[in-house]
C-alpha cells in the first residue's frame, strides 16, 4: 500500500507504509544493529519496496500454453533498467533484482563533498536506456544533490520515464530532488525531520554505506 503525501511540493512523492517496511525499517535504525543483519534487512526491504515501484510497469497480452489449453495472459512489455547511485545503492539492488531479475543494471560513482555538500562524479556505466523506464537506487535521499546528479546523467540517455526508489528521505531532499527533476516520482519508506548541520538525516540510521559494509 502507499501514501501520496498532500503536504510535499508535488503529488509524486509515495510513502510505503507496509507494515513490514516500517518493521524493517526500525530495526535498521537501532545503532546496535550489526552490518551483516542490516543487510539482510535492506535486502528485504528493498524487495518491499521493489513492488511497490513496480506496480505501474506496462503488460501487453501474449498467447501462451498452459499444461490444459491455449490462453491470452498479461506480461511486462520490457524489464526496467536499475541504476544504482555507488556505493550505498548496491545494497538496494538484491532485493530489486529478486523481484525483476532481468532487470539490465547501471552504475553510478558520486560521493559527496564534505565542505560544499555538492555530489562529485567518479564512474559511470549503463546499459542502453533509450526508451526504456529507468528505477535509480540509493538508500538516503538528504541534501538531493547525489540523487539529481545522477538524474542529470540518466536523462542524458533518453529513458521513457524515470522512478527514484530509496530507504529513507529527509523533506529537503525530497523538495530539492523535485525541483530538479520534477517528473521523477519518488518512493521510500519514510520521510524523516529533516538534515542536521552537516547533512545528514534526523533521526535517521547514519551512514547508509558505513552501515552496510561496516565502515567509518
């Protein structure tokens, strides 16, 4: 089930509000969570959350046989594209590609700078995209400067439509990312109360990366 949030700039941001996300979620939050259950419980979560976003891919009838008769059945026209925003957003990709496992898979590298908080590109790879629709993947949506880079770079592809699907979102990267990229739906899990100083999400879970692969 999802949520359209009224309160945010647009009607494009959907709250997951499954009982098992928010399960998940919390238990993610808890700072004694160790790394190897943190990811087993993004993977999970991102599966959730992967059916949700999923849930307005285009289906087209086939003829098929069944072991009794002939009969015309509903089947995606295309498998999405899934860009992953590095590092974090390999921890999303388990549980996306269980759910779409012919899913093509893109990567882009961006870390953000300490002092500015602006995202600086490292790599970048995709697959074709040109027409296709394209679900970019990282854990945190904060300042919404990562997320927009990447943005930036994808459109420059020409995908027929974009998704933005994340763990957790603070509302200044939720209205930073719209600004930017208006047509970009939004899903996550839960929009949070905002960014500290230093950028990151209140009261959120802390390093999404740090967190999944037990770094400081």
């Amino acid at each position: 089930m999802t949520n359209d949030t009224a309160s945010t700039p647009t009607p494009r941001l959907h709250i997951v509000d499954h009982p098992l996300v928010q399960h998940k979620l919390t238990q993610m939050r808890r700072v004694e969570t160790p790394s190897a259950h943190f990811r087993e419980l993004l993977s999970e979560t991102s599966l959730l959350l992967t059916y949700e976003i999923s849930r307005e891919l285009d289906l087209h009838e086939v003829e098929i046989q069944t072991p009794l008769t002939t009969t015309s059945a509903p089947e995606l026209i295309d498998h999405p594209v899934v860009v992953s925003i590095l590092r974090a957003g390999n921890g999303l990709l388990d549980g996306v590609l269980k759910v779409i496992p012919g899913a093509r898979v893109g990567f882009v590298g961006l870390y953000r700078d300490h002092d500015t908080l602006e995202a600086v590109e490292y790599y970048c790879k995709f697959p074709p995209m040109e027409g296709r629709t394209v679900i970019v993947v990282d854990p945190m949506l904060a300042t919404g400067n990562s997320a927009a880079a990447a943005l930036d770079r994808v459109k420059a592809d020409g995908p027929a439509a974009i998704r933005f699907l994340c763990l957790l979102a603070a509302p200044e990267g939720v209205a930073a990312l719209h600004k930017a990229h208006p047509d970009v739906d939004i899903w996550t899990g839960a929009v949070d109360e905002c960014l500290n100083d230093v950028g990151y999400i209140v009261p959120g879970l802390g390093d999404a990366g740090d967190r999944i692969y037990g770094t400081t």
